[in-house]
C-alpha cells in the first residue's frame, strides 16, 4: 500500500504487519518478442500476490501463488499472451521465478538455466527458449 502527500512531493510505503512489498524491474524475451516493465510483488504469510506492469502502465500478468499448494493462479493476462498453452508456460515459468527470487529451493527437477550478475537474475526456459530477467528497485 502507498501513501501520498497532499502535495504529490512525498511517497512512503505502509506496510501491513507480516507483508513484504518488492518491486523488480523485468525482461521477457523469446525469438520473436519481448516485453518489459515493473514487478511488485507483496509476499505475506500464506501467498504472493504479483503484477507485471509494462513500460506504458498496462497490466500485463496478475498472479497469486500459494506457498502451502505451491501453485500459481493467473488472475489476469494481457490479451496477446492470452492462449490456453501460452499461460501454462506462463504459470510453471512464474512458479520457478518465483522459487529464484524469494531463495526457496525447488525440490522438481527443472528446464531452466539461473544465472545471477550484481543484482540481475536471469532465468531461461530450455525448452522453449524464454528468458526472464529481474532487477530489484531501490526502496521508496
């Protein structure tokens, strides 16, 4: 959650107890396209509640995982990614990403590549040749 001043000069975060608010910077590429933009991503007890925003401010991907199913639920997809076999990709790559970013271990044997440098996570997908990149954002 954020809060704003009256004068749009100063913004804080206000945090929930037990909640934890990332943001990310993100690559996805395959050979034929790419998209790019913001994840926040606010973890809490039980889930992790995602949105992939592009570079013009649409929502691209909502998501929840669940840590005790340790499933993906995609809420919303932008429609061109909006194909029945394009969003199970989508939810194991998310899944894995996932596992990467928040340092749980991912007991399935897997299809991806991780490469970490300074700061960037890249992860690819081997079998279909997707790459996904995360930065993390400096604090508000």
């Amino acid at each position: 959650m954020f809060c704003f001043s009256a004068t749009g000069a100063e913004t804080r975060d206000i945090q929930p107890e037990g909640h934890r608010l990332q943001r990310y910077t993100f690559r996805i590429e395959t050979e034929k396209a790419s998209v790019s933009g913001l994840l926040i991503a606010n973890e809490n007890i039980d889930r992790i509640d995602g949105s992939m925003i592009n570079e013009f401010g649409v929502s691209a991907i909502d998501f929840s995982y669940s840590k005790r199913k340790r499933k993906v639920k995609l809420l919303s997809v932008v429609s061109f990614l909006n194909k029945w076999y394009v969003k199970m990709v989508l939810k194991n790559d998310i899944k894995f990403c996932l596992h990467m970013l928040y340092d749980v271990p991912y007991d399935k044997e897997h299809r991806y590549e991780v490469a970490r440098s300074e700061k960037t996570i890249s992860i690819i997908n081997k079998k279909y040749k997707i790459k996904y990149s995360f930065t993390p954002l400096n604090p508000l």
